[in-house]
C-alpha cells in the first residue's frame, strides 16, 4: 500500500515537471540568488543540474532501498526529503516537492545541502563533471 501511494504521488508530481533550457535554468538560478551562493558560481549550478537531471525537474534515480535522487538537482531522499524510506530529512520536506515545476523547494533544499561540510562536493556529478573545469560555457549567451 505505501509503495503504491508513492508511486501514485510521484506520478502526480511528474505530471508537473519541466525541463528548462540551459540559460532559462541560469536566469531561474540567478533570480534566486544562487549565483555565488556559498562560493558555488552560478556556472557550477548549472553544469550540475546539466550531469543530474538534465534541467528535468521530474528526474528521479532509485539507487536501492532508502534512497532515492529527486528533481533538477537529484536531491537524495536518504538525507534530505521525506518519501516513506528512513531519513533524516534535512530539509524538512517531502520528496514530491522536489519534483514540481514550482523550483522553489527544490532550490532552497539545494542551498540547506551545501551548506553541510562537503558543499557542492555533496553531488557526485558536480566533482566528476564541474570541478576543476572551465563551466563558462554554461553561462555563456544566457545574459547572467
């Protein structure tokens, strides 16, 4: 019955889900206050939303049981979000949230993420894909 729900639920959520284009990602970001938020650069941002979801806001990852990567940012359910597994729910919500249209949850859950000892590194993607490297590109054209 639970797992029935939650996939009820995410089906639900991905019915709302987007998937930006790069500089409209960027804008969206920059509106934020993302852009330097922590010492990560509105390009880091970006190239790690690229390697996670691809700018899909309904992107999920099941990696096994108990965890499970939600939204534009592949925030992990283990951690971070509420969706019937044990979590330490970091950031106070449910993982539907961060799989909506309406970024904003997902955003500030992003935020409460770096703000842990690991920062960016936090993301898997961002170390393999982004660090170190030059993400100009990313931003590039997008008038950010």
């Amino acid at each position: 019955m639970v797992m029935r729900s939650l996939v009820f639920l995410l089906l639900l959520a991905v019915s709302s889900a987007k998937v930006f284009e790069r500089c409209e990602w960027a804008r969206v970001l920059k509106k934020y206050g993302m852009d330097g938020y922590r010492g990560v650069t509105l390009a880091d941002w970006v190239c790690l939303s690229q390697w996670e979801s691809s700018y899909d806001t309904g992107a999920t990852n099941y990696n096994g049981p108990g965890s499970t990567d939600y939204g534009i940012f592949q925030i992990n359910s283990r951690y971070w979000c509420e969706d019937g597994s044990p979590t330490s729910n970091g950031c106070n919500i449910k993982c539907s949230e961060l799989l909506s249209d309406d970024v904003g949850a997902a955003i500030n859950c992003a935020k409460r993420v770096v703000k842990d000892p690991q920062g960016v590194r936090a993301w898997v993607a961002w170390k393999r894909h982004c660090e170190n490297q030059d993400l100009s590109s990313y931003v590039q054209g997008c008038g950010v």
